[in-house]
C-alpha cells in the first residue's frame, strides 16, 4: 500500500509564513497563481512543485533559503490546473511534463524579467525543472531535485496502480498543504497523467542529456512513488556535475518529514557566494543522511 501520510510530523508549508498573498499574473502561457518575495533584483529561486501542490508547497525551503541569503529572489508559482492557475488548454497531444518546462515556465520567468534562476523541484516538479534545464541551459543555474523521476519504472507503474481513486482518499493536497480550486478534476488529470506514462513506458532520459546545471539529487529511501534508480540513472545521462543523497527513514516528503536537513541539504547545493562553508554543510548534512 501507498503511505500517503506516512512519516515524522513536520511543520507544513506556509505555517510561518509571512507571504499570504498570491497574484495572478498574466503570461504568453496564460494566467498563473505566483508569488514573489525576497529582493527584486536578487538571485532567483524558483519553486516548482509536485503535481498536487501549489506555491505553498515549497514555500518553507524558499523562506528558509531568503533567511540566510536575503539576497535572493524567491519566486513561488502553481502549475497549471494547481491552486487558482487555470487548467493548460489544447496543448496539441504535447505531454503536460514537456509543455509546463518548454512553454510554461519560460513564459513566466520572462514575464517576471528573469533571465536565469536557480531551482528547487519535488516529484514530477522536479522532472519539470530537470526538462527545463535540458532545454534551456543558458537559463538554468543550480539545481535541487527531490524525488524526480525521468521514467516510468515497474516502480513508478506498480504506484501509479494504487493510487485511490479520488483526492479525498488520497490525501496528497493536504500532505502538500496544497489549496486548489478545483481539487478532483486537477487529481484526475494527474492520475491519468500518470497512467498514460506507465502504459507508455515514458522516458525524459534521452532529452535529459542536455542538462548541464549543477545536479542535488534528494530521495528517501522508504518512497512509496519513486525509486533510487531514478537518482542513479538521471546521473548516468546529465552532462553536468552531480551529488546524490539517499535519506534513510524517508519517504516521497522529506522536506515536510526532516525540513531541518533538506534546508541544508538545499542551502549548501544553491550557495555559490559562501562556497567553503556551503561545502562544510552539505558534508554535514549527507553525513547526517
């Protein structure tokens, strides 16, 4: 069985916040839910979060990041069809995955007047920073993936089978502290989705050759939706450096289960100005690991 709300208690997204609002702002995609805080001309972190989430999703990793870098730009957005951003339209048979990297995310980072930024990315909106980065190597700087994927394994199908057949049973939007208009139809969409890529054997592996940016690659070891042999093979294919981590204990939510570690974890890999301190504190944290 799928552990949906397995794991330690942590604190959930956006419980001490400070940011409350979010904008919807006009893009050559379409309408997207967005928030933006920290300082305007900073370096950018953009959080990208996982199919059932929204800006809040990752809100903490991004607080905690501009807390010690108040330099930063913080940009924090809902997918399509998450939170109040309208569902894609006809997108002409283009996988949903492909669209949000190529069209969606370019169309928002121009918009906000972002020529580079660095990521942070869960699940399948980590495989969106991971594409994005593949086809846009000018604008990807760092980047830090938790539980991506980049095809659909026996692992990947034999999860994607159990999932409840509504977002109620599921639990994930709460699990996400995710709020959406329209709930069922967007877990809908993303369950079929997923089905559509375990029936297709889907694979990103070829497109993500091209991924030259700097690689943190996060998993628990005990996730229920993804498996260590997607770390391993999104290493095998990227042409850019890579550091892995496997979280004992873990599951699919390390940053809501242990936020403490994957702040770190987080923090060391995007640093580029304290870069011997940034070093000191991923040894700390992948030995803590």
């Amino acid at each position: 069985m799928l552990d949906f709300n397995g794991g330690q208690t942590g604190s959930m997204p956006g419980e001490q916040s400070a940011v409350s609002n979010s904008q919807m702002i006009e893009t050559a995609a379409g309408l997207l839910e967005v928030v933006s805080f920290g300082r305007e001309n900073g370096r950018p972190l953009v959080l990208v979060s996982h199919g059932m989430g929204n800006w809040e999703s990752l809100l903490e990793i991004g607080q905690h990041v501009l807390a010690n870098d108040p330099a930063r730009r913080i940009i924090a957005w809902s997918r399509p069809g998450r939170g109040r951003s309208p569902a894609a339209g006809n997108i002409d048979n283009m996988d949903p995955l492909i669209h949000e990297a190529g069209i969606v995310l370019p169309a928002l980072l121009t918009t906000l007047g972002i020529s580079t930024a660095d990521f942070v990315g869960h699940s399948d909106g980590a495989t969106v920073a991971l594409i994005f980065a593949a086809l846009f190597p000018e604008r990807a700087g760092r980047i830090a993936a938790i539980a991506p994927y980049a095809f659909a394994d026996a692992h990947f199908e034999a999860a994607t089978a159990e999932l409840p057949a509504t977002e109620r049973e599921s639990g994930l939007s709460d699990r996400l502290g995710a709020h959406h208009d329209t709930p069922q139809a967007l877990y809908v969409a993303w369950t079929d989705h997923r089905r559509s890529h375990a029936m297709q054997h889907w694979s990103a592996l070829d497109l993500l050759a091209g991924v030259a940016a700097p690689l943190l690659l996060i998993q628990g070891m005990e996730d229920a939706f993804s498996s260590p042999v997607q770390l391993s093979a999104i290493a095998d294919v990227v042409s850019g450096p890579v550091k892995w981590v496997m979280l004992h204990g873990e599951g699919h939510f390390p940053q809501h289960d242990n936020p403490e570690q994957i702040f770190q974890l987080v923090e060391a890999h995007i640093d580029t100005v304290r870069s011997a301190a940034s070093r000191r504190a991923m040894r700390h944290a992948i030995a803590a690991a």
